[in-house]
C-alpha cells in the first residue's frame, strides 16, 4: 500500500515567488528518487505564501532513505526562504 506524505511550506514575506520557482525546480528531481510514485506541488489561493508538496511514495521506508540522497545545502537554500520551519505527515488511505 502507497504512503502520501503532505508537506506544508509557508514562505517569508515577498518570497513566495523565490520559493515557488525552487520548490518547481525541485520536485522533479523528488519524483525521480527510487519509491516515489509521484510528487506535486500546489500553491494556496487564499494564502500565497503557503504551498503544499504532495508526494505519494512506495512506503515510509522508502521515503526515509531517500531524503538522506538529498544534499543539505538544498534544504539550506529552501529554509532561507521559510517563514518557519516546515512541516510534513504521512498519510494512507
């Protein structure tokens, strides 16, 4: 059974586009990682600086193994961004 993890990113004030552009960079190399099924990003219409990353992953395990390929400068650049830290859960069906 798949395992959605929702992902939620709140970017500092005037860095929504910033982070719109590098999250929309990102996300295929995301897709590409062994387990994900798919990976999508959505940005909120009521609050723009807020977006949320869809992934739908093969398993927890799956996902786990793969943030640690991620290199941390990424999550550096990411975070510079951010209002906060983000937030993120998984979810089944």
């Amino acid at each position: 059974m798949s395992v959605t993890r929702i992902n939620d990113f709140r970017a500092r004030e005037d860095k929504a586009d910033a982070l719109r552009a590098l999250l929309t960079q990102i996300i295929p190399s995301i897709a590409s990682l062994k387990g994900c099924l798919s990976c999508k990003l959505l940005q909120s219409q009521d609050a723009p600086s807020r977006f949320i990353v869809l992934e739908v992953w093969d398993s927890v395990d799956s996902h786990k193994a793969a943030v640690k390929d991620i290199p941390p400068e990424m999550f550096m650049t990411v975070m510079k961004l951010l209002e906060g830290r983000p937030s993120g859960e998984y979810f089944h069906e």
